[in-house]
C-alpha cells in the first residue's frame, strides 16, 4: 500500500473516465480461484486453502458467482486507474464511466446483447463476497468485500459504482499489476482465460520453458470439473488454442502429466516498473506436487515447496543465477523491486464539480 503520501487519493469524490487505457490484471488475482470458469451460474463457493493464504469466494443464490468474463470490467477499471496515476492524476474508488467507452475498449460490440452482458456482470460482480488473506492482516475474516458496490446506472449520467478498498490499494502498488494483451478478451473459454493469466503472472517475458503439473495446476484454478476432465480440457486447449503470446502443450514424463508453456514473442508491455526475476534468462523451470494438494484443504506450510527433477536424461532446471524458496503458490518466488520515492504531487483529474460523491 502507498503509505506516506496520499495525495493521490480522493476519497469523497468520483473518478470519471473519458479515454482509453491499456487493460491492466492485478497479479494477486491472476493465479488464484477468485472467479467461475463456467458461463453456467455457480451457486458453490470456492474455500481455497494453501500454506497461509486463503480465498474464500460466496456467491449470491440468485445471480451466482462473478465469472471471468466479469472480471473483464475490473481489468479494464484497472487500466484506467493505472493510467491516471501513471500521469500524476488522483484518483478515487468511486467511479463513473459510459458503458460504450468500455465496449469500445475491450471489443464488445454495442447492442442489446453486449447491455445484457454488461449489466449481468455488474449484478454477478456486486453479489459475490470475497474474504481472503492476502494483504489483509490478522483481521482478514472481518473484512469481507464485493468486487464493486453501489452500482447505478442510468441513461443520463452511464455507470457509476464503488471499488474496494482492497482493489484499489493493490493498483497503486505498480508492481502488483501487469498489462494484458488485448487479444485476451477474444480468448472464449474460461479455461483458456486463466490460462492466459498464469502464463502472464510467471512466465511474462522470460524465454526458456516453465513446466506446471496438470494436477497442481487443478488445485490452482478452483474448477468444478473432475480432475481428470480437467486434464482432458488442459490437453485439448493446449492444441487447438492460438493464445497470445504464448505457446501451451501437454506432455507426460515418468508418470506425471505437465503443462509447458513457453513465451512466443515479447511481452505485450512493460510492468509499469521493471520486474527483476533471479531466474537466469535460458531457464527450463518445473512446478509442481507430487502427491496432489486437496482444494478445500490447507497444506502443510512445512512442506518442501516446489520439485526441481530430471526427465529422460535432461535437467529440466538449468543455468539458475539464483533460486528463491518458493512459496505458497509452490511457483518460484520472483523479487520485485518496488517504485522508490513517494507519488507526485495530485493534479486535478476530470471529475464531477459538487460536494460529496455524486
């Protein structure tokens, strides 16, 4: 959290968009199970569980759990904010935009059918509770949060709605955000989708191949499909999917099925600071378990994170400047080094005239 300096926030006032801006993910959301899959409602939570982080996800009974094809609204909110406070604006959790602005940017086309869209999204984001660990401190059960809040919407003055607090502390940290490629939101599958989103949070721009176990990948993605479906799915988007940016395939070593994804091209853009990483640049990395992580139980925080093995006479981990201990997701730990120096100064952004939030 920016700490210090809080020129940059202005809390009782609404940020209003008016212009494009690269999309941009939150990397905490990126590998962990914060939204559906599947296009059919979900009315079963997801209670996810590893080493000491939790994510717990509660759906409304009427509209079910926020999809990630919701959480669409929420990169595009995310880039916008970025944005301002890239170019010294402020900015604030209360927001207001026109719907239009938002199909043109992230390719929606404009009709009936992309307002139904919009404002299921709208009423899926607003009823899903999320309680999670994750920079929340030891009173992180007190502090649940929808992904937005006081929605309205009307003809004359678009969209206006409330982020939280947590959501918009992590964007101001730049490097707990990285820019997505736009041909993500042609991406169709929900799988597909959160595929993109690991290959982006760990693989970025690194050349070399990153081997992900299918089973621990399972344990990440808070799927309700079976496990061996899962893995049926893994295989057929590995092959028949043109992702961007990165290149997917499914192969078996010594009885364990793994994931290899591998970078196909630069990156779609910088991290809005530069992200060292202590894996050297030709590095083949594999991450995984071995005996499977149940998804509605904890691990043991004890346990020897990450396998760093050899297949048919070739080490799959070479060339390694240096190798964190890997943490609760068991990928390896990336160092980041943070924006020195404090924000500068507010400057006023476009934003309604008036007192209070309007």
């Amino acid at each position: 959290m920016m700490g210090g300096d809080e020129r940059w926030r202005e809390p009782d006032r609404r940020f209003v968009i008016s212009g494009p801006a690269r999309p941009r993910d939150l990397r905490d959301l990126m590998e962990r199970p914060f939204f559906a899959l599947g296009k059919i409602p979900r009315y079963a939570p997801i209670h996810y569980r590893a080493g000491y982080t939790e994510v717990h996800v509660i759906p409304d009974g009427a509209t079910g759990m926020a999809t990630i094809w919701d959480a669409d609204v929420l990169i595009w909110l995310a880039g916008q904010i970025v944005d301002a406070l890239n170019h010294g604006l402020w900015v604030s959790r209360h927001v207001r935009f026109t719907p239009w602005r938002l199909f043109a940017d992230l390719g929606w086309a404009d009709g009936a059918h992309q307002y139904r869209r919009f404002h299921g999204a709208l009423a899926r984001l607003a009823a899903t509770t999320v309680t999670t660990t994750i920079r929340n401190g030891p009173n992180w059960q007190e502090k649940p949060f929808t992904w937005v809040s006081d929605v309205r919407v009307s003809s004359d003055d678009g969209v206006a709605l409330t982020l939280p607090e947590w959501f918009l502390d992590t964007i101001a940290e730049p490097t707990r955000v990285l820019t997505v490629d736009p041909a993500y939101f042609r991406l169709r599958g929900g799988v597909e989708r959160w595929l993109y989103r690991i290959a982006r949070k760990h693989v970025g721009r690194q050349r070399g191949q990153w081997l992900f176990e299918t089973e621990f990948l399972y344990s990440k993605s808070g799927s309700l499909m079976q496990r061996g479906d899962f893995a049926s799915a893994l295989r057929k988007i590995a092959g028949n999917t043109a992702f961007p940016r990165y290149r997917f395939a499914v192969f078996v070593s010594r009885g364990v099925e793994y994931l290899r994804i591998e970078a196909t091209a630069q990156s779609t853009g910088p991290v809005d600071k530069p992200v060292r990483h202590p894996v050297a640049i030709n590095v083949d990395g594999t991450v995984g378990l071995r005996d499977g992580i149940p998804f509605d139980r904890s691990e043991n925080p004890h346990a020897t994170p990450c396998h760093i093995t050899e297949s048919d006479g070739r080490n799959l981990v070479h060339n390694l400047k240096s190798l964190n201990r890997c943490r609760e997701s068991r990928f390896f730990a990336h160092r980041i080094s943070g924006r020195g120096g404090k924000r500068k100064k507010a400057q006023e952004a476009v934003a309604d005239r008036g007192t209070g939030v309007p």
